[in-house]
C-alpha cells in the first residue's frame, strides 16, 4: 500500500524560485447600512505555490516529471521548502532556541508542538509547524539551551524529564511545508520550454 504522504522533499533548486503564499477564506457580508459583516471559514491559512516559475532548465523539469510520476499526483503529500518563510527566526536572522515561545511548564508535560508566531500579542496568529528539519531544532527551557528530543514527521518536541511549573519553553527550528501536487496531469512541451514557455504546476498546503 502506497503512503498517502512522503517525507521527500520537492526539488529544492525549482522551490527556490517558485511563487506563491498564504491564501484565507473570508466571508463578506455587506450590510445595508453599509457596514461589512467578516467571517473566516478556517483557523488557519493554507498556502498554495507555483513551482513552474522555479524551471529554469531541462534537468529541472525533469526532476519534477520524475517527483510527479513518484508522488502520483495528487495521491502523495511530500514536503516542501518555501522560499520565503522556512525558518523560526526572522527573515535573515540566525535560528536560535529563543525564536519561538511553545508553552509554559507544569511540571507534568514533556511534549510540546512547535509554532511560528505571526505578530504579536493578543491579535498574533499561531501556526503549528508539522515538518521541521530535524538537524536545526533547539530548545530552551527559561532562556538556557536544553537537549530534546523531536519528531521531525509531526513538529512535537519532547524533553527527557518536564519542564518545571512556570519554565518557558522556547525553540528556533527550520521547516518544511506539506503539499501536494494540485492536478493529476504535468503537460510538458520541451520545445515551447526551451523557446521560454515555463508549465505551471500547481502545489497546496494539506494537514498531513
């Protein structure tokens, strides 16, 4: 039986040049009066990306024909680096183990979820982040760097013994999104590519 998802990633030269980015699902209701009524469908945004704008040459296209055929399509999630945001820091800052607050211990728990925090305060969104790279995660418990253990196919991060009551826990990480193809079909035209025509392929975030 085939897995419904892979822990390979995309081709990172092509995701380095791909578009794309987060996508909500807001409900507008204008009133009479003139005022607007909003309601969002989802907790949590979902990101779609095109990786056709990252082929630049025949070998990347063919690596994604030979990733495409591997995945089924649409069948099979994988992960996926995006280009814009991969890390817990911020854009062009080192990754450190005070990046990102993940909890307050009881003294009981030893898993915490990895999340990246967009804002902040009350109004920040929180993401949960699902496949980080597991040779970049640190932690931290009350600002001092402390050895966990992480589960790179789920994001959580788990300590040998619990955090003490009140401690923060901390982590900086990189991460990969999960997708999947967005089409069960790669129509591919090698002389209209080489004459400069880039094939759109399609990509969505999924909850694996």
């Amino acid at each position: 039986m085939i897995a419904s998802f892979s822990e390979e990633r995309f081709p990172l030269a092509v995701a380095f040049g791909t578009s794309g980015g987060p996508e909500r699902r807001t409900d507008i209701v204008r009133l009479s009066t003139g005022y607007e009524n909003r309601n969002q469908r989802t907790r949590h945004s979902w990101r779609r990306y095109d990786a056709g704008s990252g082929v630049k040459s025949l070998a990347d296209l063919v690596s994604v024909l030979e990733f495409f055929e591997a995945r089924r399509g649409r069948l099979v999630g994988f992960r996926f680096r995006d280009p814009f945001d991969a890390a817990s820091a911020r854009w062009g800052k080192p990754v450190t183990a005070l990046d990102q607050p993940l909890g307050t211990g009881d003294g009981a728990a030893r898993g915490f979820q990895l999340v990246k925090r967009y804002g902040t305060g009350a109004d920040a969104y929180v993401r949960p982040i699902r496949k980080p790279l597991a040779g970049t995660v640190r932690a931290a418990v009350n600002g001092v760097v402390t050895d966990a253990d992480i589960d790179a196919t789920t994001g959580l991060l788990t300590f040998a013994a619990a955090p003490p009551v009140g401690g923060a826990v901390t982590a900086g990480f990189e991460f990969d999104v999960p997708v999947r193809f967005d089409m069960d079909h790669l129509a591919v035209n090698v002389a209209a590519f080489e004459a400069g025509d880039i094939p759109s392929i399609p990509l969505v975030e999924i909850r694996p």
